[in-house]
C-alpha cells in the first residue's frame, strides 16, 4: 500500500526521483497517466491491470466511458527507473500537471500521485476546509472511519 506525503524537485530534464518505499512496491517499470485534478496517477503494473478490466466494462455506447478512456489510455506512458532512482517524465504528462520545479508525491492505497506544490496546496487547503462535509458524505456509501 502507498501512503505518506513527499516533496520533491523535478530537474531541467524532466527527472523526479521518487521515495525508496514507493519505488520498491512500483517494481522496476509502472505505468504514469494523467490523473484527476490535474495530477499524475502512478501505477504498478498489478493496478494498471485492474483499472484497465475495470475501464474495458465500461459501455462503450455511452460518450463519456469512451471519453475517459481516451483520456486515460491516451496519456499512459510505461517508465522505468534511471540508475539514480529517478523517473523521467514525458514533456506532455509534465505539461498536463503542471510540473515545473517543486513537487508533491503522495501514497494514496494502491497508486502514487504526482502534483505540482501549487496545486497540491491549492487542493488540499479546498479539501482540508470542506473534510467533514466529505466525511459526512462517505457515510452515505457505507463507509465507516
């Protein structure tokens, strides 16, 4: 499982090192697509089989399954690690979330995900300030904290 909260820097190349601990469960190669809110979703490639049967049930007459499919297929890159323990992360993945300099890299279950510091501050305070709403709402899903 990927938990936890990193901040690191992306170089003028394009290369971000993940931490130790994510990269020993994201093996020697994984899948980067884009993610929702503007982040990148980083998958194992054990989950990237799971979201791929869970998107091939989607209907496929209904616009919007196809439309997040492509979404999300479109952008899926597979990446390895360099010998610094570094990923280097395609120019349009990069654009896509906004990646400049300063990162964020958060374990989130079964996926790491890859934000901008600006956005991910941005995000969280909204989240942080709207948390009990969202709790209280989980409830409504037989979700139990």
């Amino acid at each position: 499982m990927f938990m936890g909260e990193y901040q690191h820097n992306i170089d003028d190349k394009g290369r971000l090192t993940i931490p130790a601990k994510f990269r020993e469960l994201l093996g020697s190669s994984f899948v980067v697509t884009r993610g929702l809110d503007q982040c990148l979703f980083v998958y194992p490639h054990e989950e990237w089989a799971v979201m791929e049967q869970k998107l091939k049930s989607l209907p496929l007459m209904k616009s919007d399954a196809r439309a997040f499919s492509r979404f999300f297929f479109s952008g899926a890159a597979e990446c390895e690690w360099d010998k610094q323990g570094r990923v280097n992360l395609p120019t349009n993945l990069r654009e896509f979330a906004k990646l400049d300099k300063e990162c964020v890299v958060i374990g989130v279950s079964s996926r790491v995900e890859v934000w901008s510091k600006d956005k991910w501050n941005e995000y969280y305070q909204q989240s942080e300030e709207a948390f009990n709403d969202i709790a209280e709402k989980l409830v409504d899903f037989n979700f139990d904290l």
